[in-house]
C-alpha cells in the first residue's frame, strides 16, 4: 500500500513564490483612491506599507525569490504534509481518491503564518520595528503576532471587541508571543473615540478595527499596518501551499482532477488553487478549481463585479473584486474567517473569466463533514476549513454516482481547537441555515460606488 | 545546514513494542490483591481487562508485535516528527545541539493516543463494545474518545467535576467524538451517589472518577475500564516514540547524552526513555535519562517507596512504586497531568535501581521556559510538557557553562491549546511556587498500607 502522508524534506520547500499576474489572460484593474478616484502609485502606499510589499503588489514577474530569513522560519513547520484520506473514502464508499494539504501544523494553527512571516520580515527590512492590524476571530492576529516575535518586533492587534470577549484563547495566544491586544472600539484612536461617542455599547466590527490600526500606523514612521487576506502580495506568500501540493501529488502519482479551497477574502484558495491554475493558463490541464464559500455570504456566488470598497468605512482603496456592498453585514455564522464582503481582486478577476468555480455551503452540510471527517481522519478542523471538506465530500460522491475514479484535493487551512463552542452550538441541535436570496445580487448592484 | 526537521516514512514505524520488563535487573513486584494482599492474577483483572492487555501487562518477552489495524491508524499522525530547536539553541546562546520529539501532532494533541488506540483495539478483539474511563483535565478523555470512535466502540468518559466546568474545550472535543462525558460525582453510579450524599457540591477527584469507571466496567459484560498510565501494558504502547526518535537521531548523526521527559505517571516518560534505557542496560551506553516532575507534586524525588493504593478509596490493587501516600492531595498546579500521587512500577523500579534520574520543578521555572520555546520555535506548549522544556534549558546552560557540546534530546508530550488560561495566569504576574519540605517524604512513609 502506498503511503498515507506525503512529506517533503526541508530542501524540497519552494524558493520562489509564484506570481499569477504573469500568466492571468485578464489583470485584474488597479486600486483607485478613494477620494480621487484615480489609481493608487505607490507613493499613496508608502505610509502604511514597506517599498517591498508595494513591489509584490504590482509586479508581473512570474517568480519572486524568498529571502533566506523567511526561509529558515517556514522550516519550523514547513513543508506541511499532504495527507491521502483513506479512511474517509472508505467512510464514503466511493473510487475517488481523496488528498487533503494539512496547514494546521503552522504553530499558529492555520495557513495565515505563511504571509505574516514575510510581511513582518519585508517591514523590518524597510526600517519598520511595529506593525498594527485587526483581527475578527483570531487567527491572523495570532499568526502576525509570532512572526513579529520571530523578528523581535512590536505588535498592536485591534480585535473585533465581541471576538476579544468570545474567544478568549485566541486572545491569550496573542500574548503569548508578547503582542499588545486591545479590544476595539478602543480609547486609543480618533477613529474609536468616534465610534465610542456614537455608540458607547458598540459590540466593534472588522470596519471599525482597520480603521483604528491604519490609523495608528498612518500616523507613527516606526509603525506600518498589515492585512491578512485580499491583497496580491497576501496571496503571492500563499502560493507555497500549491507548490508543495504540487510537487507531492507528482509523488504520489496522481495529478488532481480538482482542487478545492475555501474562500473569504481569498488567500487560501488562491495560495492553493494558482499554482494549478498556472498549469490550466499555461500547460493545458484540465484540473478545475473551486472556491468553496458560506450561502450566509455569497461573495463569489451572488454578488456583483465591479469597484467597492475594503471596509465600511469607504477608507481604504476601491478594489475591483466580487462584492456584496460594502455595507452588507453577513449573519452571524460560525466561520468567521469568511465573513468579508468584498474577495481578492485576483481571485474575482479569475472567477469573472470562468478559469475558476465557486460554489455556496451551508452551516449544517459544513459541520456535518467536518465530524464525518474528524472522526475518520482524527483532525478537528476549523469551521472554515470545513468548507473545503463538504466540497470534497461532494466531489467524492459524485464521483461514486457517476461509477469513476477521480482525484480530489482540498487545503484543510486550519484546525478548529479554538472553536469547538461552534462544535457544542451545532451537537445541540443544529444552526440556521441562512440561504440568502438572489436579491442580494440586486442590492449589491445598486450598493457600488459610482466611479 | 542540516534538516530541521528529521522525518521518517509511514514504513519506517516501528512494528513492535519495546517491553523492558525483558532487560531490567530487577522486574517490579506483582500488584497486591487490596483485600486479600495475595499477588494479582490475570483471573482478578479480567472483568475490567481484555485477555490480550493482561498478557502484555505481565510478559517478559522484549518484543510484542503491534497489530496491522494498529498500524493503520497509528500512521495518520506517525511518524511524530523530531526537531532540531536551532532557534532556542541560538536563544540560550549554548554549544548544546537541542532535539525534541513532537507528539502534539497526533490529532488528540498528546501521546496518550499512542495508548488509547491499541486499548480500544484489544478490547474490540475481546468482544467488548463500550469502554468507560476517568479523565481529569481531559487530555486522555480526548485521547480514548477519538479511539473508541476510530473502532466504532462506544466510550463513557467521568470527568472530574472541576474540570468538567473550567475546561469545556476539552468536554467538546470528547462529544465531537461521540464519547458520552459526565461529570463526575454523578448520580449513575453507587460510588457517585455516595459522593455526593456525603457531600452535595464536591468538586469531585480523580479517585471517585476511577471508582466510577470501574463500577460500571465491573458491573457490565459488554463494558471494561481503560487507564491512561502508571500499568505496565500503558508505558510498553508509549516506547513507540522513543524507537522513532532513536532511528531519528540515527539519522541526524548524534546520539543524545541525555533523554529528558516529564513524568506523572509515567507513560509519556517511560515511553520515551525506555528505549534508551535498553542501550544503557544492554549496549553499555552512558545515555543519562532524566524524568521531570512538578516540585508541587515530587513523587519520584521527594515520595516514599513501598506497596500503595492506586485510588484515594483504597479499590485499586497495591502496586509496588513510589508515592505521597494514596490520601496525598497535591496543591491545584497548572499541570494536572502531573499531580498523581503515585508513580509507574517500571519507573519507580528503574529510579530505585538507579538506572534514571529525577528531578522536581516549579511552575514559575516551567512557565518561563515554555514562553521562551513558544517565541523561539513557534509551538505553545502544554504545561505538563514544559516541565521537560525546562529540564532541556537547564542542561543547554550547564553544557554551556563547562564549555561543551551535548546532545539533548526532549519529548515534547503535547500542545497547549486548550491550556492557554493557566498562560493567562501566568503573564497576568507569576504564579505560586510550591516547593514541598522534605517532611512530606516521613508523612508518605508513615501512610503507607501495612504489607
């Protein structure tokens, strides 16, 4: 029997991270400023972000080689093993093969350490010693803030004040790794002041909290702000999932028929989907590719295309991307990581060409995989993470219907040892299943801003 | 630069189990009827234990082989990873090389999968269907859970009262598996009834837990009891780690000089050293191997040795080890995988015979260690497995205070995830160091059942 874990030495971990703007039919259009309208340069970036990420940001290299300090770091948990998941086939009877690229072993629990690391490495090199960002439910600040202690630099983390008292743990985590973590709206900003004054009960939201830490870091030269997902460098450090992916299905032996990631603001699926779409774009695969997502926030599967904004606010840059308005406030899923509105101009420009799929889950098919899962493979994965599992299970059962054999792949981005309230909420009794209408199309139509 | 990360193929897990029971100079004395006081029989155990387990827990032969199905499941986390720590090397400034080996990747998030699973198996084969067991912070709950669900066994979990409410994360994760968890002192039972009679709002122990478990696995034909530690057949599942990290540094080119694990009782320490301890016994080695332990609960270094109960009641057989006395109530540390007031007989018999060393820390020492692992190589660990961090970090500052190289080797049992309040506690400004008087080994003495 062939193995159960497909593992890479250390020497086997990519040098470069691949970047898809070189091989993209369709560049996705620039950031405009939102007070002009017109594209973002770099100067407009300057003050939050560090000349190197700006580089990234806009490069159409197709590789950018990863600086030896970056490398060193992704060794502690890098490369992370590919997993055949026999005894889920087995569970679901079906001739698919099922593969699974583990980022739960990043120490901080998901995929988000493969960007924070370089993130906080590139502002160090450009002179920067703090970073601030926000964080909803938790797991990018605690991945930013064990890179920043990697790199012996300050952290500031505004997090999400109904977040900050509902997942203490993630929290601590934070600490640990000698992060400053304030609840937000906080006293600490004119932007959260403002949202105090307005109203002093305010349970925050991620709008509010990006606000507070660009506002900090637009203000102090030692300080520059971080983001998480969206951006084109974010997905760019991704890209080492799909790579390493990569190399272990050749290893295997199985090339995949379809891979499959989950989709908030689009750096999982798109550090794990671009290095096969490459493949698509430039050798003729035939892989398909799917972004899995909540129906409780059907950015890919229901909204428009077109420029709105990053937060609520109307701040940041207005980004050409798959939107539900900016103003739309998703329910309160269990998957906070994919509760955004608006997804990465790179993925939506993908997904606008039909070189990718998206398909809308909800909370109980997603929960119902994933205690399936656990209890074949042993691996409790996050709520997010789960997404991809119920679009494998779906695969994998079609598969059986149509009697062929088919390889299926999916990024399990993070483990759920910090959420299992949401396991308990949903052994309980089941959730809402919260299908949104087609409207919302309608609504996110007319909620873009007229450029 | 060599690897930092020496891994080993799904082929290269060892196929036995290591029993020591074939080397030792001196095999420990049999377990004591409690009531007669006669010697043990496998006629005695048989109502709790399946036939194959009270083989093991007797045999003498040096190697059992482990099971196909075993296997099986053994390789969806194994082999555990071995790590060369460069980065906390290089934080201690020290000549030392540091190893550690990673059993936090099992999904259970610790070693005592390695044991729960084959428990699960050998009760399966003996046509039992349900097993029930204690569990105080819930690592082994956890552990036993997921193995019942991998054998479609039903499993009945008595978590002690206090932590059953101060540790939910772990209660969760027990249901996730489909484990029935109670709190214990319950109504289900005659000994919990008669707890909570005596007194309605005891906190419970791990001692009415234990007698809970057994009543019920007494009582029905379909039930038997699982232990997490201490017996003989516990600590021969564990040594699978050890035999890996042997062949580990085999190929990283260094045996260590020294083995360091933490011990409560005994399973994680015995599975780790014993391996050794066979090179020490057979091939000459001078490997020291030192077990740590909490100077709050100094069972090894500080406990009397001599027949004692396993259970505060006085159900269990008498087994020849040492102990703070059966009636011991340890002081409430933040590592409650440790705060057993006995110890393993083959540990205690190989610490007697002075083949292994032992050494007591406080909480303020191990929580100091365990931040700077944490922000040094990224992994946050549990407490209990701190211990064994600061023991490392003591012998890295000793090599480099004589100026030598020395090869340690570590296990690192588990993660700290779902410790992350006791962190808290810590960084929150210390936490109580509780060094015990050497009185306590003349009270253990004087507690001791008259053989």
């Amino acid at each position: 029997m062939s193995e159960t874990k497909i593992l890479l030495t250390d020497h086997e971990i990519p040098t470069s991270w691949y970047n898809i703007q070189a091989d993209m039919p369709n560049i996705p259009k620039p950031p405009l400023n939102p007070a002009t309208k017109e594209p973002v340069g770099p100067e407009d970036l300057s003050a939050i972000f560090p000349p190197e990420l700006i580089k990234q940001e806009v490069t159409q290299e197709r590789w950018i080689e990863i600086p030896d300090e970056i490398q060193e770091i992704y060794r502690l948990w890098r490369p992370a093993p590919l997993y055949r998941a026999r005894r889920l086939e087995k569970a679901l009877d079906t001739p698919a093969r099922i593969y699974f690229k583990y980022e739960g072993v990043s120490p901080a629990g998901s995929h988000k350490l493969n960007t924070a690391v370089p993130q906080a490495y590139f502002n160090r090199e450009g002179g920067i010693n703090r970073l601030t960002t926000e964080t909803g439910a938790g797991q990018w600040g605690v991945a930013l803030s064990q890179a920043c202690s990697f790199f012996d630099m300050e952290c500031k983390v505004y997090m999400v004040k109904v977040s900050y008292e509902q997942k203490p743990y993630r929290r601590s985590m934070m600490k640990v790794f000698g992060s400053n973590v304030v609840s937000s709206p906080s006293e600490e900003t004119a932007a959260g002041r403002d949202a105090l004054e307005r109203y002093p009960d305010s349970p925050g939201s991620l709008g509010i909290a990006i606000s507070e830490a660009v506002e900090v870091a637009a203000g102090r030269e030692d300080t520059n702000y971080a983001l998480g997902s969206v951006l084109n460098h974010v997905l760019l450090h991704q890209t080492i999932i799909g790579q390493e992916a990569k190399l272990q299905m050749a290893k295997a032996g199985h090339y995949p028929d379809v891979v499959i990631a989950c989709c908030g603001g689009g750096s999982n699926f798109g550090g794990m989907a671009f290095p096969f779409v490459h493949d698509k774009l430039v050798n003729g695969s035939k892989v398909r590719l799917v972004a899995t997502e909540p129906s409780a926030c059907p950015t890919l599967t229901k909204g428009a295309f077109g420029y709105d904004y990053g937060d609520t606010a109307g701040l940041t840059p207005l980004l050409s991307m798959y939107t539900l308005g900016a103003g739309f406030m998703p329910p309160g899923i269990h998957s906070g990581g994919l509760r955004y509105h608006g997804d990465s101009p790179l993925v939506s420009q993908l997904y606008k060409d039909q070189i990718i799929e998206a398909r809308g889950l909800g909370q109980n098919a997603i929960f119902k995989s994933a205690i399936m899962f656990a209890r074949s493979e042993g691996i409790v994965p996050a709520p997010e993470s789960a997404h991809a599992i119920c679009g494998a299970v779906q695969e994998a059962i079609a598969a059986k219907e149509a009697g062929e054999s088919r390889n299926i792949l999916f990024n399990l981005s993070g483990h759920g040892h910090m959420d299992l309230p949401s396991y308990d909420a949903y052994l309980a009794g089941g959730l809402e299943d919260l299908e949104l209408t087609d409207d919302i199309l309608e609504e996110a139509r007319n909620s873009l801003p007229k450029i």
